[in-house]
C-alpha cells in the first residue's frame, strides 16, 4: 500500500528546484485536449515485515491544471510525445459521436432505441452494449431513431434502412446494371444496400483507399511505382483470401454442413448459422476487391499517360477473375521484380486492374512502345489466341489496325474534339457535400448536379423528415437554376455515380480525378454520391442552336431507360448516326458518324473511337461534362 504525504511536493508548487528536477526528468505525453507530464510524487509504503518506508509514486498529471512551467526552464529535453496527424477523413468528418444506445421504453412493450447523445434520449437511461442493442433491436415492439442508425464514426447498430440510402434512392432513383440490366442494385435479396453501407470491412476500407490514392499520386519513379502495387497486391489477396473463405463456408452451410475451422470471422453481426451471413460476407469481399481494383485502373491510365487506346484496346476481353490462389501469379511477380531489378523497368501486373484483360503485365522500358507480355510457368503452353489478342491490341494502337476480336471494322479513329469538363463545379459540390450533407447546382448546357455524401449527412444529424425537404428544395432550386424544372417527370434522364465503381473498363477511375483522395474514396465506395440531371428538350434545344435538327422521340413518362433505348433523333444532311448521351452508354441518340480517318500510330492528344453499330461512345468520361 501506497499513502501520499501532505507535504508539498515537485510538479505542485513549493520548491521551484525540486519542480524542475522532476518535471524536467519526466516524459511528457500529448492527449486529444491536453498535455499530460509524468512526475514523481514523494510518498510512504508499507514494506513486507511490517516496516513503513518512503518511495516515490509515479502519476501522470495534466498541464496547466496540476503542474506549471518554470519560468526562465527550458524543457526541450522532456522526452515528449506527440499525437499522430489526424487522417484527411478526420479532418472532415470532426470529432467521433460518443458510442452506445439508450432505450426509451413505451407502453405495451414497445421502445425506441436512441443514439446515447440524442436530444429525444431519455435522461438517466442505462446505455446499453452492443450485443444488447442489437437484442433490443429485434424485439417486435422496438424501432430505431434515426440517430441510432449507424453513422459512419459509430459503432454498428441498425439492420435496417437508414438516411442516407433514402438520399441515395431518391437522387439516383432506381437502377439498373448497365451490363445485366438487372434492377437490384448488388443483385441480392438477403440483405439492403444499408446493410453493405454499414459493414465494418466496408467502412474500413475508406482510410485505405484514401491512403492508396495519395501514395499513388506521390509515386515519382519506378521504384515508388513498385512498392505501391506491392502495397496493392498485399491489400488485395488479403481481401480476396477471405473472400474465399467465406464462399467456402457459405457452400458447405448450404450442404448442411459448419463452416470450415479456418473460415475467416463474420463482422456484420448476423446470425452465423445462416448461410445467407456467409455469402453477404463474401459479397462484401467481392466489392472491396473491385474498389481496391479501382486504385489499379487509376495506376494503368497513370502508367498509360492517360491515352485511352490502349486501355481501350486491352480491355476487349473477358475479367480474369481472383488473383488469390492463382496458379501462375509467382510467375507473374518474378516477372514485375525482375523488370525492375535487372532492366529498371516498371513492369504493371494487369490482375491488379479491372481495365487490362488481354495479357498478364506490360513494361515500359523507356525506349521502345509498352510490351504487353502473357507470362507462364511453363513456356510451352502459351496459348495461340492469347497472343494473338495481344498482337491484335498492340497492332490497332500503333498501326491502325482493326481491335482484338472477331470484327475486323472495328478501328480506333482520331475524333480531333476537345474535351469539356466542369471539375471544378464538381469538386466544389463534394466538398460543400462533405459538410452539409446534401448540396446541389446548376451545371452549363441545362444540366443539374447534385451530390449526397453519408458523413455529411451524419454530421448535419437532421432527421428523417428533414432530410426529405432539405433534398427536396435543394434539388428543386438546382433543377429551376438549370431551367430543366418544369416537366421533370415527363421528359429528364439522369445519370449516377451509384455503384459504378469499376463496371466499366473505360471510365476513368475516380482515383485519378483532381479531388481530394478522401473524396475519390468516398465516391468509390459510394458513401457519395453524385447524380447529373438534365432534360431531353431541353437537350435538344441547344443542338438545334448548335445547327442540329435534333428531335426528342422518347416518349413523356417516368419508366426505366432501357439499354439501347433511342431517345433523340439528330437529322444532318439527311443521314442518321448514334451517339450516347454523356455518362450513360445505354441512352442512344441516333446519327450518322463523323468522317474521320484511323492515325497511324499514337499521339497524346488522341482520343479513341470504337466504331461498333455505327455507335461513337462517351463511356468513361466524367458525368458532369
């Protein structure tokens, strides 16, 4: 036993000397609000066989509450510790929201479970853990306030819908896969895009995203350039390892069987005997891979200098699926190392992206074109038609010939058009959005953007109600600023940010646009969300200025486009042609394509056409331009 002696001691006034002999010889600790100073305060013990003997108690105490500074002292050799930088998300997101619930209990059973720093919690209530949150939940009689739903600096509580999915839905409206045209946004009935939203792997991954861009954008040489897809490989088998695990217990839960003893943990909380948590374990792995891929497109338009042939003729394949378990994956590593160690070459491993499906790596060598190379254990089972592919995308980049695969019209063409964006209206409505939840504006050429970000949304805590009519009026202005307001349900056509993350090979990643690495991270995991509106006639209105006869033929009416569905008509010289509209290849606009003639080689300010059904598309370019 310890007891303190009354007497004044160092580090609380008294002796001046003493004061600076403990305090100068102590650590010194910084915490969130304060600094904290180590000292050692004179006291009694107790010793063993009975004795009473002096000792020294060592406590923590906080400046300048407890323990002042001597004046004319330098203290620069206190050993001090200093807290870490916080992360860029922090930064924007502000302080964490207390954690743990409160439950308001009603008549006949019922209850509202409450944030435990809600303004309608009920004072004096016992906060409650997690485990008896999630008990509470499941009770008949309960329901959540909304600020008990998970905000993305809490802890998980909800199963159930929450505000910022509402935003989501109503900016974006429903969906459908560009690619399968199903309605379902992750195609799953066993659980919401709530559910996703508020994974922890989910939630997760923000920081590491954030973390990946901004070490991707700080690469300056090769060798940067090697240890950043290191870093990526690593993230990425890690996900794709457990994803995995998960798909195997999800199969032998539905075979009757326990999950394997190795399976990875299940983190959303859900019941473990039901083969429907294993496989939304795995879903979770699935789109964590893709947004981790993501950051791989953004290094190949890096590597690439952002011409788009190449992506475009290297993409004209099927995906090549996990790189986990991969039987020639060591082959393909010793290939990048060796590139860069012997030739000082960057080598990019094509399994990494999303965009490079033709071949294992490409190297530059700074000399010659980049070589696409397919890379086998065993040389004698290189397979004709891969290299054929190969041959085929090198052959349509650099000498105008037809793209890989069986149609032989299909050529890259120099369409010598500038490209237009408004990044800046963008990047501006992503960071009001980041704060206030919700923001919107008009955007040149009758258009209308408007963003939804879930942490802006959390930190506004408005409520359910609120958060209707704020979306409502804000969108509202935009659309009347845009002057595309009236007729809205009749003749306006949007397109989303949604879930696009990856699905199109030749849409510039959100890693490389010019925004802050912890927004690119937030519109790859679609916790913001941004949807361009504009309208049909009013569309065709400006082209017609532009000397166009455009003529909207879709019918008035609220339904789903269709992919492939023809909305305009544009009449020049008495010939058709089809175009997309911007940021949605399924809305065709029909005319005939311009004269133009396929380039020899490579240029940098080359932009690529695939002519295809007489189609010319727009895919991969920002939606707000």
């Amino acid at each position: 036993m310890v007891r303190s002696t009354r007497r004044r001691c160092p580090g609380f006034g008294g002796d001046e000397a003493g004061r600076e002999r403990q305090l100068a010889g102590r650590d010194g600790q910084q915490v969130p609000d304060a600094w904290l100073y180590k000292v050692a305060v004179p006291a009694w013990q107790n010793t063993p066989d009975g004795r009473v003997e002096s000792a020294w108690c060592v406590v923590w105490v906080r400046a300048p509450d407890h323990v002042k500074p001597v004046p004319g002292v330098s203290y620069d050799d206190v050993p001090t510790s200093r807290l870490p930088a916080p992360p860029a998300e922090r930064e924007i997101l502000g302080p964490r929201r207390p954690s743990g619930w409160v439950l308001q209990k009603l008549e006949r059973g019922r209850g509202i479970i409450h944030a435990v720093d809600c303004e309608e919690a009920p004072a004096g209530a016992p906060v409650l853990t997690l485990d008896k949150a999630l008990d509470a939940a499941e009770h008949p009689g309960t329901r959540l306030c909304l600020c008990a739903v998970r905000r993305p600096n809490s802890t998980p509580c909800s199963r159930g819908s929450n505000m910022a999915s509402a935003a989501r839905k109503t900016a974006a409206g429903s969906r459908r896969d560009r690619h399968t045209g199903e309605m379902s946004l992750f195609h799953a009935d066993a659980y919401d895009l709530d559910d996703m939203m508020v994974h922890p792997r989910h939630q997760a991954m923000q920081p590491v995203l954030a973390q990946l861009i901004q070490q991707l954008r700080d690469c300056e040489t090769e060798e940067a350039g090697v240890e950043f897809q290191r870093d990526l490989l690593n993230r990425l088998l890690e996900v794709e390892k457990d994803r995995a695990g998960f798909k195997r217990a999800a199969k032998r839960m539905r075979s009757g069987k326990g999950p394997q003893p190795e399976a990875p943990e299940p983190q959303s909380g859900r019941d473990l005997a039901d083969a429907a948590t294993w496989r939304f374990e795995q879903d979770v792995c699935d789109r964590l891979a893709r947004q981790l891929r993501s950051v791989g497109d953004a290094l190949a338009w890096r590597v690439f200098g952002f011409h788009r042939p190449f992506i475009l003729a290297l993409c004209r394949n099927d995906s090549p699926g996990l790189m986990y378990g991969k039987a020639g994956l060591q082959a393909e590593l010793e290939r990048v190392e060796r590139a860069f160690k012997e030739d000082g070459a960057f080598a990019l491993l094509h399994d990494l992206t999303n965009c490079l499906r033709i071949g294992d790596i490409t190297v530059w060598d700074g000399v010659h074109p980049p070589r696409t190379e397919e890379i086998k254990t065993n040389p004698n089972n290189t397979k004709s038609a891969q290299l054929r592919r190969i041959n085929q995308a090198r052959a349509a980049v650099l000498d105008g010939g037809p793209l890989p695969g069986d149609n032989a019209s299909e050529l890259l063409y120099d369409l010598n058009l500038p490209l237009r964006t408004h990044l800046d209206v963008l990047r501006e409505a992503l960071e009001r959005a980041a704060t206030e939840g919700i923001y919107a504006t008009e955007v040149p050429g009758s258009r209308a953007l408007f963003v939804v970000d879930q942490y802006g949304c959390a930190q506004q805590g408005l409520s359910s109600k609120q958060f209707n009519e704020r979306l409502q009026q804000t969108v509202d202005a935009a659309l009347q600023r845009a002057g595309i307001a009236a007729g809205r349900e009749d003749h306006n056509i949007h397109s989303t940010s949604l879930d696009s993350t990856a699905r199109d090979p030749l849409r510039v990643p959100w890693a490389n646009y010019p925004l802050h690495p912890v927004a690119c991270a937030r519109l790859i995991g679609d916790y913001a969300v941004a949807t361009v509106e504009t309208s049909g006639p009013a569309l065709t209105r400006l082209l017609q200025v532009a000397g166009l006869d455009a003529r909207w033929v879709r019918p008035p009416g609220n339904t789903d486009l269709q992919p492939g569905e023809v909305v305009m008509e544009i009449h020049q010289q008495e010939q058709l042609r089809a175009v997309a509209l911007p940021g949605d290849r399924s809305r065709r606009l029909r005319r005939r394509p311009p004269t133009v003639r396929p380039l020899p080689g490579p240029a940098p300010a080359r932009r690529a056409l695939r002519r295809s059904t007489a189609a010319a598309s727009c895919a991969g370019t920002p939606s707000t331009r």
